[in-house]
C-alpha cells in the first residue's frame, strides 16, 4: 500500500505537468472568441459576414496608421473581426511617419485610412468603419467598370433626383455597392456604351424616338440586360417593346382588402409578404409595399418567364376610380392572385442568359417609398440578379454602422467636469437646502 501511495504521488504530477502542457498546445492551435456584449456589439453583423464568407481569395489591407496609437488599436480590433471570419485576410500596418513617401504616392490624407487589395484590383478607403469596409469589399467582389444605364429625356424617373418620385437614394445605395448609375439621353448619342450590365427604363411619361427604339431593340437583340419599370398611367408607352417581349398590361390598377390587417388606409398600397423561388427572392422574407402598381401577363412566350412578385388572392384590378368603398366586378376585372413583376431569360449564346425583369410599378425603389419595409433590400436583389453578381443577391443591404460610444475631448472635459466637481456641487446644496428646511421647523 504504501509503494503503491508513493507511485501514485509520483505519477500525478507527472500527469498534470503533461495536461497543463497539452492545453497550452491546444490553446496555440485553437481559437475562439465568444461574444457576450448587449447586442453583440464585438461581433460583425450579419451583412458583414454573409459578405466574407462569399468572398474567394485572399484580401491584404494596407492601413496607414501607427499601430500602437489608440486610433490604430481601434482599426486592429475592427480588423481582427473580419479574421476571425475570413483568416486569409492580411494587415499591413505601415506608419505614417517612417514612410512619408507612400503617404505621398497614394495620397493619404486621413488617419488610418485603408488600400483594400482584392484580385487585382484596389479600392481606397478613407474612414474605417464596418459599414463603410464591408461596403468597399462588395465593390472589388464586382469585377470591371460596369455601367447601370438609365434612359432619360422622356420624363423617366432622375437616378440623380431629389424629388419623391425620383430614384435619388436608391442610387446613393447602388453606389456604395460599386454599381455605377448613368443617365443617358438617346437622342445625344448613337449607341449605348460597351461597358452597360444593364439598361433601365424607369416609366417614361411620352415614346421613344424611331431611331432611339431602334438603339435599344439592338441592345435586347445583342442579349442586353433589361429592367423596365412603368407606372398604370403610362401602359401605353413603348408598345413595340411590350410587343417584342410578350408582354400585357391588365386594364386597372391592383387593389387588396387585406392592407387592412397592415393599417393602411389605401387599397392601391399593396403589402407583399410571400414570393416565389426564383433567385431574386430566394430566402427573402421581408414585407415589400408597391403602391399604386398594374398586373402584367404574357402573350407570347418567346422567353422563359417566372412570375417573382404577385399579388394575394384577396387582390384584383381595379378600373373604377379608386375611393373609400371598392368592390370586386366580376364581368369587366380581374381576380388575384396578380403578377406584378415578371422574370424573363433566354440564351443568347455562351453561357450566360439574357435577364429582364418587367415591374408594373416604379414608386417601390422611389425616394418617398425606399425606406418601407424591405424596398431596398428587394431593390438591390433585383439589381444584382440583372448584372449577374449572383453571388450577392442575397447579401442583407444594412451592414451596422460601429456602435462604439466615442466622445471628443471637449465633450470628455465636459462631462468629466459635470461629474467631478458640477454634481457633488449639486448634491452638496441638496443637503444643505433640506437641512435649512428641516431647521425651520
């Protein structure tokens, strides 16, 4: 027994000396980061992360910054939360101080600011933060100078406009994501640019020109990507493109009984909250609202068409002017369920197909409507399933702005003075007030 005390004291520090050693191994080999902050506020968001996990090859980010300062601290911990999901992901520190001449070369002018460098291609970003570095990758997961061209000079809706029925913020959207909107006027030139991913009608109140339809007929013909949107009010324009893709508009406008259940009060402000599985709305699960939207049908199937947005079964086509009290006309309207955009595809060769989305409405993406439910989200999942950037369509639109509470120094002395000498200050003439008042008595 007592040999067998003696080995036994022996062995079990031999055993926790080799268990100690094992962990530290594994600690250098493994390892992994729990976030327990309110709102997982040392985490990267969801749009963040879906992004980087889509991302193939390895990105190097060269930070102008002195590493040991607080404001590179801060970038090397916004940094190390896209390793820890995308490992192969390298940081080059490089002090502004020691290497003047590469401040100079690319022209820093801003504290840490960043050269993200993504096959072959390299984007400057001059403020670091979540938003604005998850913003900057989905642009380099964009390859080459691809134009969205948007047809102008038939009171089509601005790209660039501020009014509510223009497309302004939808643009500014488009822009971070490295698409590059361009309004072009038919009539001032003789073709469209080579670099177009895709041409955009946005309702155009009057006809094109002869030699204008002609321009875009040959741009359709060549496998031209094509997003045509038309409001009720201008279903007759451009008839020979309605007629080249096959295309109908129902008489009226879409009503539905069920925007009740929405609190909304107007029976043309239609509440979608059920899509079908095509790539635009794949996993997409967000209310949309079209107001004030037309039904569309094919007569002609030339190409392969999916209905992506349509209206519930408690919908149909209003022709009535639209008042307090609607009701269903069997003999001269239409019953829901209604297609209000419509997919089409056909090969032209290659291995890529012809896209063109058709939508009876244009106000969902316009300025007074954009920030309605998931418009925005929907809008860019069209936009990227008709440029072909597949592998961003569904990516959430929203990266979170950082959630750091930082104070100036200013605003720090401000609130340390409050604290330190302002409030006890406060506290002090409390007491004495009460201990005035209760000697009184």
């Amino acid at each position: 027994m007592q040999a067998e005390r003696k080995i036994n004291f022996l062995i079990f520090p031999i055993f926790l000396v080799i268990g100690i050693g094992l962990l530290a191994w594994i600690s250098t080999r493994q390892f992994s980061v729990y976030d327990l902050t309110t709102n997982h506020r040392n985490s990267l968001t969801e749009p963040s992360v879906s992004l980087l996990k889509k991302m193939e090859g390895s990105v190097t980010i060269d930070v102008f910054v002195n590493r040991s300062d607080q404001m590179g601290q801060r970038v090397e911990k916004l940094l190390s939360r896209y390793q820890r999901v995308k490992p192969d992901i390298s940081v080059n520190y490089i002090s502004p101080e020691e290497n003047p001449e590469k401040v100079r070369e690319y022209n820093i002018r801003f504290p840490a600011e960043m050269l993200i460098h993504f096959r072959k291609q390299t984007e400057q970003l001059e403020r670091p933060s979540e938003e604005a570095l998850t913003n900057a990758l989905s642009r380099l997961m964009r390859e080459g100078d691809r134009w969205l061209v948007f047809l102008s000079g038939h009171g089509e809706r601005d790209p660039a406009g501020e009014a509510n029925f223009d497309l302004g913020n939808f643009s500014s959207q488009l822009k971070k994501r490295g698409l590059k909107p361009q309004a072009i006027n038919l009539s001032e030139t003789s073709t469209l640019p080579d670099n177009t991913a895709l041409l955009v009608i946005a309702d155009p109140a009057t006809d094109l020109l002869p030699d204008e339809w002609e321009i875009v007929r040959d741009y359709i013909d060549r496998g031209g990507n094509l997003l045509w949107m038309i409001e009720p009010e201008h279903r007759n324009t451009l008839t020979p493109l309605a007629e080249k893709l096959g295309v109908r508009f129902l008489p009226g406008v879409v009503v539905d009984t069920t925007t009740r259940q929405f609190k909304i009060t107007q029976p043309d402000l239609i509440p979608i909250i059920k899509y079908p599985d095509h790539p635009i709305t794949r996993r997409f699960n967000l209310t949309t609202l079209f107001p004030h939207a037309m039904a569309l049908e094919i007569t002609q199937p030339d190409y392969t068409f999916f209905p992506v947005i349509f209206s519930s079964d408690q919908s149909w086509t209003e022709t009535s002017p639209i008042r307090d009290q609607i009701d269903y006309d069997e003999n001269t309207e239409t019953l829901g369920p209604l297609t209000i955009a419509m997919a089409l595809t056909q090969k032209k060769g290659g291995e890529n197909s012809q896209r063109i989305l058709i939508i009876g409405d244009s106000d969902f993406i316009a300025n007074s409507y954009l920030g309605n439910g998931g418009n925005l989200d929907l809008g860019m999942r069209i936009f990227n399933w008709l440029t072909a950037d597949d592998q961003l369509i569904d990516l959430p639109t929203r990266p979170a702005t950082d959630l750091d509470f930082e104070l100036s120094k200013t605003a720090s002395m401000i609130f340390g003075f409050g604290f330190l000498i302002i409030l006890p200050l406060l506290l002090a003439l409390t007491g004495v007030i009460i201990w005035w008042r209760r000697r009184r008595l």
